[in-house]
C-alpha cells in the first residue's frame, strides 16, 4: 500500500514538473511566430535561468501550429556563450519530423504537417560532461529550409 502511494505520488509530480509553462523569450530574428506564454515546457525549469546539469538529460515540449504546410523540419539548437553560437551535440541540425506529435501530445504525427493544425514537439538532449559550467542562453527553432517556424531563447546556467 505504501508503495503504490508513493508511486502515484511520485509519477503525479513528474507530471506536474514536465506539464508546467517554462518562461522563455521569442527570438528576435527569423521571423517566428510569436510564442505564448504556455507554448514551452523545459523540465525541472519554470523560471530562467534553467539549471542544467551536466550528466543528465532535460526534456523539451512546445506546442506550435504551423502557418503553412511543411514537408520537412530541422531542430537548430545551440548555446550562445560570450555572444559565440555553439551547436548542441546530438540535437542540433537534426530532423524534428520523429519528434512531432499530434495536440494530444501522445499521438505520432511526424511530417508532412499541416498549417492551422496544432502539433507538440518533445524532445531531450544530454547535458554532457564535458560542457562547462557556465552561464548561456539557449536557442531553440524548429527550422524550415533557412526560417524560423518557431523559436525560443532561454537563460540557462550548466552547473
């Protein structure tokens, strides 16, 4: 009895963790549309910045609705430190189409997608050891040929 509380309590507060609106910043160049203040969700991060720790692995969720049809959709991930881009090793510049779902989050949805339809992007990526402990300010897009669809930009510290 007591483990299956503790079960239902501990899978009721991932829930919470992963479900809550993290604070994040529209990109200022792309021309993305923008975001709504419940449109990305970081785990363990509702307020910058995200604390990332090296030797673990964050999830990304964010809700978009595209405005055209798009065949394709490429993931651009890097970490601006000191005002130099640096890519995210394993995410950056890969292809968002298996990581689209439909609005209901549980759904495979996978391109093409269809503008005016609500779709969720998850995603994660590991914090690598290698990473330094630093300040940075993450960007986020999910990219169609060399535009923005839709991006995020967020303050993070790797400790």
């Amino acid at each position: 009895m007591k483990f299956s509380v503790f079960a239902i309590t501990f899978a009721f507060t991932c829930f919470i963790s992963l479900s809550r609106a993290t604070e994040v910043s529209q990109c200022q160049a792309g021309g993305a549309k923008k975001l709504e203040s419940s449109e990305v969700s970081i785990s363990n991060c509702q307020k910058p910045p995200c604390k990332l720790r090296r030797k673990t692995e964050v999830s990304i969720e964010q809700k978009f609705t595209p405005e055209k049809n798009l065949k394709t959709l490429t993931t651009t991930v890097h970490a601006e430190i000191l005002g130099i881009p640096l890519p995210f090793i394993g995410v950056d510049n890969t292809s968002a189409c298996e990581n689209i779902f439909e609005e209901d989050g549980t759904t495979k949805a996978s391109c093409p997608l269809k503008a005016g339809t609500p779709y969720v992007y998850k995603n994660s990526f590991k914090v690598l050891e290698i990473y330094p402990k630093t300040s940075l300010v993450v960007h986020w897009a999910l990219t169609h040929g060399n535009k923005d669809v839709t991006c995020f930009e967020v303050p993070a510290k790797i400790i």
